[in-house]
C-alpha cells in the first residue's frame, strides 16, 4: 500500500533500526526522531544513495545541491547555524 505524501519538516514514526552512524546528519535526524530511510523517502531520493553519505564503509560524495539543502533544514532559526553545514568537516567522504 502506498504511504501519504509527507509534507517536508514533519515527524514521521521511526522506521528500521536506529542508526549507528554518528555522522551530523545522522544524529540530527535522531533529535527529530527520524531516520535516514524516513527521510530519503520524504524527499524523493534512493536510500542507498542517502546511506552512502553518511557511511563509513561504502563512503559516497554528496551532491552539493543536497548539503546545502541539508544544512537548510537543519538551521536554527534562533542562531542561524546548522547542526548540519554544508562543509568537508560535515561530509568526509567529499562534496560534489
């Protein structure tokens, strides 16, 4: 069965098992009390595409079109910073 379109920035029940990742990416999305898969599918994108960002063992660079949209998502609109920003810190594996 079909899920409901999501409207971007809503809570979603968590999906899966928690990840173990403690990529900035991954530990905002636990503070949202999301999920990767939750959030690839909200978003239209390939999980395994979302997953590669943030891994460790089958490392993928990330667009920069999607950190940049990343880091959006994740601004505080109090302190203007991201818990996610768009920079090589953030995302190891490279930004393309």
């Amino acid at each position: 069965m079909p899920s409901a379109p999501v409207a971007i920035g809503t809570l979603q029940p968590r999906r899966g098992r928690p990840s173990e990742s403690k990529h900035p990416f991954s530990v905002a999305l636990s503070k949202r009390a999301s999920s990767l898969s939750a959030w690839a599918e909200a978003h239209g994108l390939d999980y395994g595409k979302v997953k590669g960002w943030v891994s460790e063992t089958s490392p993928r660079r990330i667009p920069r079109e999607w950190a940049e949209k990343i880091e959006d998502e994740f601004r505080d609109p109090k302190t203007k910073k991201s818990s996610v920003p768009a920079t090589l810190t953030t995302w190891t594996q490279g930004i393309r």
